[in-house]
C-alpha cells in the first residue's frame, strides 16, 4: 500500500475510534478572576476536552451546556485557576548545607532522582500547581525533558513542566567543589566558558529540549558596607550577552540567578528575561527591571528555610529580601510567584510561598495573581494559562476556605483539574 493511502486508511481508523470531546460543567460558588482582580458569585465554567469553553454566570452556562455535560459541584468553594510555580526544581530534595546537596549528586543516580522527581510532581500536582517553571536538574542532566514527556503522555501525574534543563555556569564556580582534583566528579550545571562554547552550549540545550536557558550569574554574597548585598560575577559581560542573543535567536527565554546587586546588574545589562532571587535588588536596578520589562521570582521562602542551617549571611538575607519585594510592588516591578522547592524538601507545600508574598506588600489577589496571571506571562502563555477563560487550558483549583481573606487556605486546596482531567476530587484522586 502506498504511504499515503495508508495515512488515510489510519486517519479513519483514528477518526472512528476518538471519541467525542467530553464536556464538563463546573458551578463555581466563588470564582477569582485573575484578569481584573474581581471576585464573582456563583459562576460557571464549560470545559469541553482539555480547554474552556465559556465561563459566565452558572445558569447562562447550564442552558447553554449539552445535555450528556458532567457536572461537577464546587458552589460551596473559591475557584480559581491553577496555581503556578515560576522557580522549581523537581530533581532536587531540599540541600541546606552543601553535604545534603553533593550526597544527592553522589549517591543517588539519575533514575533514582527522577523517580524521586515524579513523586515531587505529583505532590505538586495535588498541592494546586498545574503548572511549574523547572530551573535546572541540578546534576541530572536532561532528565526533566524525561518528566515532562511522561506528564504530557499520562505515564505519571504532574504539572505542566517549562523545564531548563542542566543550567549554565563557569569554570570553578558551582558546586560540587572542595573536592581533590584527583577525583573526577558531576557537576550541578553545564560548565562553559568563552564566547563561541556558550552558543554551541546554548545550541545543544535547546536541541535536548531546553524551553529555558538558566544561567547562574553570581556567586560569594557579602554585605557591603553601604548595605548594599554584593557578590562576584561568574561570566565576563560579553559571555552573557552570549547567552541571551543564542537564546533568543532560538525562540527561547532566559533565566538568571543573581542574588546580589553585582550579579542584578550583569543580567540586567546582558537582557535576561527573568531575575531570580534578587535579595539585593535596590531602587536602581528595580527602576532598570521595570524599563526592560524583567520579571523577578524573590523565591522567599527558600531564603526562610535554609538560614538556621547555613548561618553566616544566610541569616541575613530574609529580612533584606522582604524588605526588597515590599519595595518592589509598591514601585510596580514585575513580580511572579516562584519557591525554588527542591531548594527546600517537597514534603512542604510550596504555596507557602504566597504567604511571604501577602506579608511583603501584596494583596492576598496581588499574590494570587503572581502564582497565576502574572506568573503565566512571565511563561509567555497569558493566552493558555492563568485565567479562567474561553480558549485557555482547563487547570483549575478550587479551596473550601476563601484564600482572599486567609493566603494560607492555598495549602488546603480540595479540588485539582489539569487539562479537563480531574486529579483531585475531596479526598478522592481520580487518574492517580
Ligand atoms: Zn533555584
């Protein structure tokens, strides 16, 4: 048989066999509209296959469903989209000393650690994140490439993963380090150095799946004595100016770690897309952010959960952190929620987070909007995520309690839908 008869004849085949797409009717009993900041009353929401339909008040939507529409009730909870985490890392199980994080490169293999990853997603997944931006395997090279295929072929349960893949950063300058030069050990990135390496670099990423390129653009944080958070820059400015133009060029984005001011001008200056960290951000640089349009991930509550242990100025940081964001909303610089979790152990619900957001400056919807609309166009993907809407994907979560008089009710969430599935039904998890 020829090729293209053959298409046909497994086109109809196909045809015969797809089922209709399966529409679903939600009542909302409160929904949060995370476009315009306004909460609505009873509302509905028609779901047919992985995306809405319409969403409006309930009954203009029940004379509109089809008859065979499942019906799910949530008219005694808040609805609203599913919740987005900017700055994760599934591959990572928490590292508050460096011991914690080298025993992870060097005593667990890769599939071990992505086994461990997929139970990080599917926690992540119950928890309300629908969607998570995954910075660096940290050592495990291209394995959330891996996670995310087997999301999106429903081999295991998870969020929908933007993944980075290995990261970037030079010579020296990233763990695991201290080590005798005798010994020939992994290293947590990719490891670069000089202009035409970083584009072949960046090249090889994106052909492996990169939908983001991590750099780490500074390292060693000490307090001036101005109170300004210092730190060394790891690449020369033409090398990041490197990473951003391959990058780009290759329709990607760009993420930078910078911690400090020093490492907050560099990637400023190179044209990263997103500062991550940022405790030393200071009037300056956030007057820079908000002209580029740089979004920052402030990642707070990793900050909280690692001080105790790591000392020194680790102490420190938290307090210089919070004091940043407050100043960040109130000048308007473009703030998206993200955690670094796996920086921190997964047994700890990352929505933890959006409480330090709320203690900083924001509204509890200020903060709901970082995890969701802002978060999603930061991604790129305001049409597909972060608002319930006509045309975008049907990820959304529902609370029993109303998280805009208390954030912390986003750790209690009791129902997960992602792409029209359902994950998670009271204390039912259909599709697990
Ligand atoms: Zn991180």
């Amino acid at each position: 048989m020829r090729p293209a008869a053959l298409g046909l004849l497994f086109a109809s085949f196909l045809s015969a066999q797809a089922p209709a797409p399966a529409f679903k009717l939600i009542r909302a009993g409160r929904l949060i509209s995370t476009a315009d900041g306004q909460v609505r009353e009873d509302q509905g929401i028609l779901v047919k296959g992985e995306r809405i339909e319409a969403v409006g008040p309930f009954a203009a939507l029940l004379a509109k469903a089809p008859k065979a529409a499942e019906f799910i009730d949530l008219s005694s909870a808040t609805v609203l989209p599913g919740l987005i985490d900017a700055h994760t890392h599934v591959l990572l199980q928490g590292d508050i000393t460096a011991e914690e994080y080298d025993v992870q490169l060097l005593k667990e293999s890769i599939p071990y650690r992505t086994l461990r990853a997929s139970k990080a997603c599917r926690d992540a997944l119950l928890e309300g994140f629908t969607t998570l931006r995954d910075l660096e395997t940290e050592g495990a090279m291209y394995a959330d490439v891996d996670l995310k295929r087997a999301i999106q072929n429903g081999v295991i349960p998870g969020p929908r993963l933007f993944v980075a893949t290995r990261a970037f950063s030079a010579t020296g300058m990233y763990p695991l380090s201290g080590y005798s030069w005798e010994l020939k050990l992994p290293e947590g990135v990719q490891i670069v150095d000089g202009v035409d390496a970083i584009r072949r670099a960046v090249r090889e990423q994106v052909k492996y799946g990169a939908d983001w390129i991590k750099v780490y653009v500074d390292r060693g944080y000490l307090m001036a004595p101005d109170g300004r958070l210092r730190s060394k820059v790891n690449f020369t400015p033409e090398e990041l100016k490197a990473f951003v133009e391959e990058a780009h060029r290759l329709g990607k984005l760009t993420a930078a770690h910078a911690m400090a001011w020093d490492g907050i001008d560099a990637a400023l200056t190179a044209g990263f897309d997103t500062i991550e960290h940022g405790s030393g951000f200071t009037e300056d640089l956030m007057d820079r952010a908000i002209k580029q349009g740089a979004w920052w991930c402030p990642t707070m509550y990793v900050g909280v959960w690692v001080a105790e242990g790591r000392g020194g100025i680790w102490k420190q940081l938290p307090a210089l952190l919070a004091k940043a964001v407050r100043r960040g909303v109130e000048k308007g610089v473009p703030i998206a929620n993200g955690s670094d979790a796996g920086g921190y152990a997964w047994t700890e619900n990352p929505a933890k987070e959006l409480v330090l957001l709320a203690a900083s400056g924001m509204t509890p919807m200020q903060a709901i909007q970082a995890a969701t609309s802002r978060a999603a166009k930061l991604l790129g993907q305001a049409a597909n995520l972060g608002e319930l809407k006509e045309g975008a994907y049907a990820d959304l979560i529902a609370a029993p309690e109303d998280p805009l008089k208390d954030i912390t009710a986003l750790q209690r969430v009791s129902f997960v839908m992602k792409g029209g599935v359902v994950y998670k039904s009271g204390s039912a998890s259909p599709h697990l």
